[in-house]
C-alpha cells in the first residue's frame, strides 16, 4: 500500500498541460513546405500507354467475350427442381396450420346441407378462428413455444371435430 501512496501523491503533483521548453514551429516550418513540394512531385502521373483509349477498348471487348462464353456454355451442376411446399420443413406453427386448414377446407367443401341444430355453425367457427388467431400471434412473440403449439393444434382439433359433427348432421 505504501507504493500505491507515493505514486498517487506523485501523480497529484504533475502539471495538468505540458508545455515545451522553446517553440516548436520554426523547427517545423521548413519540414512542412519540403513535404508539400515532394508529394506534388509524386502526384504528377505519367501517361500510360496502356490504359490509352485503343487499348481500354481492347479490354472491354476481351471481357465481354469472356462473358459470352461463360454464359453460353455455363451448366449448372444439377438439374435445377420445382420448389414443392413442403410445411413440415418450415417450422411447427406452419404444419400445423397447414394440415388443419387443408382438413378443414375439405369438410367445407363435402358439406351440402346442415342440420337447424347447426344454424350457427358459422359463428361458431369464427369463434375457434378468433382464438386460434390470438395463439398465432402469442407465436409470433415466442415461436416454437410447446404450451402454445399444443394449444393450436387443440384448437384447430375441435374444430375440425365440430366441423366433422355439421358435415354429418347435413347427411342424414
């Protein structure tokens, strides 16, 4: 600790601007201006025959010709395949959507007729579909959240039931 002390009252004893002994700016001068005139010498660029206006065109013409030779003959590696949508890929919300909503167009689309017990039916689904948007947007803040996902696919679930139950009671 005592070596701590003495450098910090050595510390608090230093002067806060320093300050040269002479000045400075006669020996700098002259440095200055002999810089300025080397690199103004330096700055001055001899003409290149090469990058002259006949050969500038030259080299545009070989790259374009290298251009069109690549692209002519260019195969690619492998055949190039149609994208198929392919939900599983993606993540969990989107399977499940997508194979509920593929179920459930396919139940409206065999419904004829529906029973009067069912009058509501289609309250009764916007219902589900407000629910099942709230769970889609608490997904967008916590994605892939198990407790979430199960309760999607709860939801699309009975609903597809009740939907099962309309199409049936049109049948009979």
């Amino acid at each position: 600790m005592k070596t701590e002390h003495e450098l910090d009252t050595l510390i608090a004893g230093l002067s806060t601007e320093l300050k040269p002994s002479r000045d400075l700016w006669p020996e700098l001068e002259p440095r200055l201006t002999e810089h300025k005139a080397v690199t103004a010498n330096l700055v001055q660029l001899k003409t290149n025959r090469w990058l002259s206006v006949p050969f500038a065109s030259a080299y545009v013409a070989s790259a374009a010709s290298v251009l069109l030779a690549v692209t002519l003959f260019w195969q690619p590696a492998a055949p190039i395949q149609p994208l198929v949508f392919n939900p599983q890929l993606v993540d969990a919300e989107t399977a499940i959507v997508y194979s509920f909503e593929q179920a459930k167009a396919e139940q409206l689309a065999s419904m004829k007729t529906v029973s009067p017990v069912y009058a509501d039916w289609q309250q009764q689904l916007a219902q589900w579909q407000q629910a099942i948007d709230l769970v889609q947007l608490a997904l967008k803040y916590n994605p892939n959240e198990a407790l979430l996902l199960k309760q999607l696919r709860q939801l699309y679930a009975q609903q597809q039931n009740y939907l099962q139950k309309v199409v049936q009671s049109g049948l009979v």
